[in-house]
C-alpha cells in the first residue's frame, strides 16, 4: 500500500524501456492487454461505458516502470552486526522534528474526530494520525500520477500481475460506482488519499465518515481517519493494548533459546527478526523488562532492531497490525515511535 510519492514524469521519457522488458516478457501489446482485461472486468459487473472512458487514450508510462524496477533493485545501508538496515538512521530521517510537530497540529485539528475514531474503532487517535503524516505528510503528498494508467502499466508489464491486475479491475470500479475520473490521482504504484489505499482496500474498507454519501479519502479529514481506523480494526487491533514497549535487555539474556523457528506465511523475512512470543510475565522472569505499563498477561515478541546493547521493544499483537498496512520493521518501528511522540 505504502510507496513513495515521486513527481510525475510524462510519456516522453525512455521510449527504448517500454520497448525492452515488458514486451519481450509478455509478447503482447498494452491495447490487446486492456481488451483482455476488460473483459475480464465486464464479467465482473463492470460497464463498458466505464471501460471506454477509463481506458481511452491509456499508454503505458516509462517512468513508473523505472520506478517499479528501482524498487525490485534497492539496496540499504547494512548493520554488519545483525546484516539489516540501521533503524535508527531510517528513523531519523522519517521522525523529524517536522512530522512530529505536524502530527501535533493534526491531532489538534480533526478534535472531535479524534475521540469519535477511538470510540468507534478502538484505534487511538494518534496511531491512526501517525500513518497519515507517514504515508502523506498529513496530506500534502499525495501523488500525482494518474492511476489508471499506473495499474495499468505495472499490469502490463507483468512482474506482478496478479497483484495489479486486480487493482485495475478496482480502479474501475470505483469510478462505476460514481468515484469521479479526474479524482483518480495517486502513487506510482496505485495507492491514493490521506491513507494511500489501494483500490481493492477502498471498496472494502474505506468509510464514509462525514456521512455526506461519498468516501471522500482525498479531502475529507472525517471520512480519511474513519477509513485508516477501520482499517486497523479489521486487521485485529486490540483496544488497550500498546503497539510496543521499550525494554531493558540484560546482556546475560540467552537469545537463542528466544528464536523464533516458526516461518510466517507473509513477509517471512520481517518476522524472522522477532523472537518467539511469551507472556510479559516471562519476559520480566528472564531479566528483560519494560519500561512502560503493560499488563503482564499481553503476549510480546522480543525486537533488537539493531542488535544486542541497542534499545530493545517488547512487540504486542498491535504491531503486526501496523505490519499489515506496510510489512516492513522500518515502517511499522516508526508509525509507532511517531505515534508516541505525537501522544505526548
């Protein structure tokens, strides 16, 4: 869901890429890709005056393609201790003094909708305020590539598109459903709004919180905070329980008999770095303790994002939710971390 915003480039740029690996690698030409995906989309209840009018004059976009394959090739800035990124360099330069302050006058702007998201959803305000300044800098980010053509493109070219296919087939649906042409403006990668939903995220999940009878997550504080919160709920948010704790990890603290040997089915990598999940209780019982309340019958995962003598977190169930909206221990360490900030 979560991609980075980068300026819009037109058509013009690296003809020789579009001619190079996507239609070597599917053999097909981008119209003939559309008719078959229209079809597909007219099966699933789709109009054709929509497919016609989402579709006409559609080409694929040189720079998204540059931008999908930057993203396969990625390199990082490696801890030769643990062989992962340092997540203290990423947070200092994705918690600035900037984002928390930003996230400061958010909160203080949406006032009611902040108590009303809580009550409604269980989600606490700032977590969902965090995600907003993470995704879109509280709004002012948000993309200007035109969707369509994006899904479109990333589709076509085939190195996910199972995954792009049917968020086209969304996007169209969308607009079926009233969602005006000229909104359809997001990512590179297809996400959009406040909260950089993706299309099929959107049909199922996004709220109309203002009650005018759109789901506005553009420009409507109500219907874009509604929409991040029932989005964690959904994935399994527990009311009253923090995302995580710091906590004071001994020295003498045996790690291998903590590892985890139980292989997540998603985003295997990034659960391999939490230990086994235990009690609190027995966490305290084996020498690490934390340095916030939580309840000592919350089940937590052990975290050393940069290794032993580094601050260490005791993850609850509430950060695999965060995981879910961007599966990536940089990303969910730092909603969270910004979240407290913005708290205080």
């Amino acid at each position: 869901m979560i991609t980075k915003h980068l300026r819009h480039i037109g058509i013009a740029l690296s003809t020789s890429l579009l001619l190079a690996a996507p239609l070597h690698a599917q053999d097909q030409s981008f119209n003939s890709y559309l008719d078959e995906v229209g079809e597909r989309a007219r099966a699933e209840g789709v109009s054709q005056a929509t497919i016609d009018r989402v579709f006409a004059g559609l080409t694929p976009h040189a720079r998204v393609l540059e931008l999908d394959r930057e993203q396969a090739s990625s390199g990082s800035n490696v801890n030769p201790a643990t062989g992962f990124a340092w997540m203290s360099s990423y947070l200092r330069r994705h918690n600035t003094a900037s984002r928390i302050n930003g996230g400061h006058r958010t909160l203080a702007r949406i006032g009611p909708l902040a108590a009303e998201i809580e009550r409604e959803y269980g989600v606490p305000a700032e977590i969902v305020v965090a995600i907003w300044g993470h995704e879109t800098a509280y709004g002012q980010v948000m993309g200007g590539f035109d969707l369509p053509r994006s899904l479109a493109t990333l589709a076509w070219d085939g190195r996910r598109r199972t995954l792009f296919e049917r968020e086209l087939i969304d996007v169209l649906k969308m607009v079926d459903m009233g969602v005006p042409r000229s909104q359809l403006e997001g990512s590179w990668a297809g996400a959009f709004g406040n909260g950089q939903f993706l299309p099929s995220v959107y049909l199922r999940l996004a709220v109309d919180g203002d009650g005018d009878g759109d789901r506005d997550v553009w420009t409507s504080d109500a219907d874009s905070v509604h929409s991040i919160a029932n989005y964690f709920r959904d994935a399994g948010w527990r009311t009253g329980q923090p995302w995580a704790v710091r906590a004071f990890v001994p020295n003498s603290l045996d790690r291998a008999a903590i590892e985890n040997n139980t292989a997540a089915p998603v985003c295997p990598r990034v659960h391999a770095r939490h230990s086994r999940w235990m009690t609190v209780r027995e966490w305290r019982e084996m020498g690490v303790q934390p340095r916030a309340p939580i309840d000592d019958d919350v089940m937590a995962s052990l975290f050393e994002p940069d290794g032993p003598a580094e601050p260490g977190y005791l993850l609850t169930q509430n950060y695999r939710v965060i995981l879910e909206y961007n599966c990536s221990n940089y990303y969910a360490m730092s909603v969270g971390l910004l979240a407290d900030e913005i708290s205080r």
